[in-house]
C-alpha cells in the first residue's frame, strides 16, 4: 500500500514538473492590460483628462462641486488606482466599493452615456489603441449596474 501511494506521488510530482516545463516565461505571455495602456503615468494621464472634462461639463460637474482641492487629490487617487488594480497593474486599491461610493448621487443613464463619452475622448486624446480602448471599456461598462441609480 506504501508503495502504491509513493508510486502515485512521483508520478503527480512528475506530471506537475512536465506541465511547469511546458508552461511559456513570463516574457511570452500577453502583456496585461495595465501595460498595454502604457503604465501608471498613461493612466494618470487619462484619468486627470476624464476628471478635468467631467469636472467642465454643466451636466456632470455637480458630483465635483463642493470638494475642496484636497479631496479632489483624493479621488483622483483612488481613480488611477482603481484603474491600475483593475487592468492588472501593481496598485492596491483601498477605497470603498463602487456601489456604496456612488449610493445616492442620484446618477442617471444620461449621466453614464456622457461620462462615457468623455471617457472615450480622453482615451483618444491619448491615442489608446483600440484593442485597449475596447478592453478597458469593458471593464468600466461592467461598473454601470452599480453606478447608475436612475434609468
């Protein structure tokens, strides 16, 4: 019985050593999304883009008014590192979740197809390409059950 149990666990250990050396270096795998938008310094760049557009627009600029310069700091923070976590990047997002952060802003359909479009225009302002463009799309449209309270 011994025998039979050490038999089976060289051959598990051997299947997994088979499969580790069959596996592609990290350096042939597809670069993660956070890298093929160019790193934290293009997301930062994005995002100051999208928060000053929001931030211009009649419409949406009502959820900025009444912050102070610090807690615009903040949330732009917590947006660049809400992106980065969420494209694969090194950052640790710490802030609350999207639902509870947007409960009660009242945030309509018309809200999100505009922030949207803002969002697609910094992304192009940029030039993100349009796999990347789709693909971080995406996970943003993903958000909107939580963030849209009003149809």
């Amino acid at each position: 019985m011994k025998k039979v149990s050490l038999i089976g666990l060289a051959l598990v250990f051997l299947s997994s050593a088979v499969v580790l050396a069959q596996a592609k270096p990290a350096s042939e795998t597809v670069p993660s999304l956070y890298k093929r938008l160019g790193g934290y310094d293009a997301i930062a760049a994005v995002t100051d883009d999208f928060i000053a557009r929001m931030a211009d627009d009649k419409q949406l600029n009502r959820f900025l008014v009444g912050l102070s310069e610090s807690s615009k700091g903040r949330l732009r923070q917590l947006v660049v590192d809400q992106i980065c976590q969420a494209t694969g990047g090194p950052c640790i997002y710490i802030g609350r979740d999207t639902k509870t952060t947007h409960k009660g802003l009242g945030i309509t359909g018309s809200d999100w197809d505009l922030s949207v479009k803002h969002l697609v225009a910094a992304l192009d302002k940029f030039k993100v390409p349009g796999k990347e463009k789709e693909d971080f799309l995406a996970i943003v449209s993903s958000l909107k059950p939580d963030i849209v309270e009003k149809p």
